[in-house]
C-alpha cells in the first residue's frame, strides 16, 4: 500500500503532521490529542466500520504508519519544539519558492485572498477535517488540500513577519 503525499508542504521533503491530523498549525496538544483519538477510534481494526475487508485493511495500515507516527511527534515537548523550528524553516522556504508554487485546491485558492487570515484558514481546515478519514478515497486527498492550506498560511503569515508555531494564539488580519 502507497500512502505517498505529494501536494502542500509535503513537497518540499516536509511531512505535514498536522494535515494528517486534520489540525491547524497552531493547534494545542490537548486538542491534536482528541483528534488523534477520534481518527484512531475510526481506523482501528477493532472499530473501523468501512465495509471492505481492503478499505479496513488500508485504514488499519494508515493508521499504523502514518496518523500514529504524526501524533507521536506531538507527544513529546522536546519533539514538538523541534517541529515548531522545522515549520518555521519551512515556512521561510516557502516564501523563498513562492513564485514555484501551484495551488490546486479551491480552499487554498480562497486563503491566498482572504481578508481574515485566521478565521479562513481555522474554517477551512476544519471542514476538510470532517470529511477527511470518511472514506479511504476522500483520506489522502482531504490531507492534499490541508497541507495545501497549512502552505498558503504559512506563506502570509511569513509575508506578514509572524511566527507559526504550536500553541500559537496570535491573530492576524491580513490588510486589503
């Protein structure tokens, strides 16, 4: 099984953990930490209700390889800030790139204008968040367009001069 990621940040050799979590950059751990708990309760073996033995097959191998090894970079505090330090830099490369760049998704497109930055992005990340392990066609394709938000954000906020970071409660509001 393939769970290669291509789109947003993971294309610049960057796995997105927080698009595999359906969580905005900023999220606090206590929230990854449910969410982590609602995606693993809808992949274990022991309570997938996908209905191929395949599907549940494929949601017990993403849930093994790739939601379980994201949500452990947030375990530790120790792991987290060394996360926060690669978002940042990740963040000032996609501001480097950003004339490479090619945004495919709509929500995306949406966030490169919207007027409240914040709220844009915390909104359209949590409708991709909803759907996104409802099925194990819409799964990697609902990771694609978060990480795709979580690349758009970035490069306003690194426009802006601010600092992305777990546990981050600054609001900005791009100017028109």
């Amino acid at each position: 099984m393939s769970f290669e990621m291509t789109k947003g940040l993971f294309k610049y050799d960057f796995t997105d953990q927080h698009a595999i979590l359906g969580v905005p950059l900023d999220a606090e751990f206590n929230d990854i930490r449910k969410r982590y708990m609602k995606i693993a309760r809808r992949l274990h073996s022991d309570t997938c209700s996908f209905e191929s033995q395949a599907d549940k097959d494929w949601a017990n191998q993403f849930l093994s390889k790739v939601v379980n090894p994201a949500y452990n970079k947030f375990s530790k505090e120790s792991d987290r800030k060394e996360y926060s330090l690669l978002l940042a830099a990740i963040g000032k490369r996609v501001l480097k790139e950003q004339g490479k760049m090619h945004i495919e998704s709509a929500a995306a497109k949406e966030l490169t204008t919207a007027k409240n930055l914040e709220e844009a992005y915390k909104t359209a990340v949590g409708k991709l968040a909803l759907k996104q392990y409802e099925s194990v066609e819409e799964t990697q394709e609902a990771i694609a367009q978060i990480s795709e938000l979580n690349m758009v954000y970035l490069l306003r906020k690194e426009r802006l001069g601010g600092a992305v970071g777990t546990g981050s409660s600054e609001k900005v509001t791009t100017p028109t």
